[in-house]
C-alpha cells in the first residue's frame, strides 16, 4: 500500500527533475503562463525589413537640381493626352457633371 501512495509524489518528482534537465517550465497545476508567447520568435527586425528603401522619383531629383530644368518627358505626354482627349469631347467630366449628377436632376 506504501508504495501507490508513494507513486504519485514520485511521478512529481520525476517530473520535476526532468524539467530541470530539459530546461523546461515545470507547471504541475497547469496553470497559465506566458512561456508560448516568450519562446516565440521576435518579429522586430523583420518587421523593420518589410518596408523597402525610398525610391527615388524624377520630382526628387527635379528639386534637388533646379538649376537644370529638367523635363519630365513621360509627364509631358500624359499631359498632351489630356488635353487631346478633352478637345475631342473625350475627356473627364468636370466636377459634379458626371453621369450620377445627370440621373439626379430628373
């Protein structure tokens, strides 16, 4: 009979002593703890790395070098586009002209 009473406080012991050796939490109420979390990974540098370098953009350059006069000619042609489109009855209405202001009015 000694030795079933004996067992369970051996199993603690056991227990015990082999989350001494493996370096683990001993938690025999089990018992919330915040070791999950702890042992996880710090996101810290991988979140700093998510966002790349700042591109440089030809207004960056455009401003940093006024004595130049650069043209952006891609910007130019977007421009003439425009302007093409809107001569030929082509172009975006103007504010508040679109076709929902026109269904609203009836």
């Amino acid at each position: 009979m000694t030795t079933s009473s004996a067992a369970p406080a051996k199993l603690a012991q056991l227990a015990q002593l082999s989350c001494k050796i493996f370096q683990t939490v001993y938690n025999p109420t089990s018992a919330r703890t915040g070791n999950k979390v702890l042992r996880q990974r710090l996101l810290g540098s991988t979140l700093t790395q998510y966002h790349p370098e700042k591109l440089v953009h030809f207004r960056d350059l455009k401003a940093m070098f006024p004595e130049l006069d650069l043209v952006n000619t891609e910007e130019n042609e977007r421009l003439e586009e425009i302007a093409r489109r809107k001569r030929r009855g082509k172009g975006a209405p103007k504010k508040g002209q679109g076709k929902r202001a026109s269904n609203k009015k009836r």
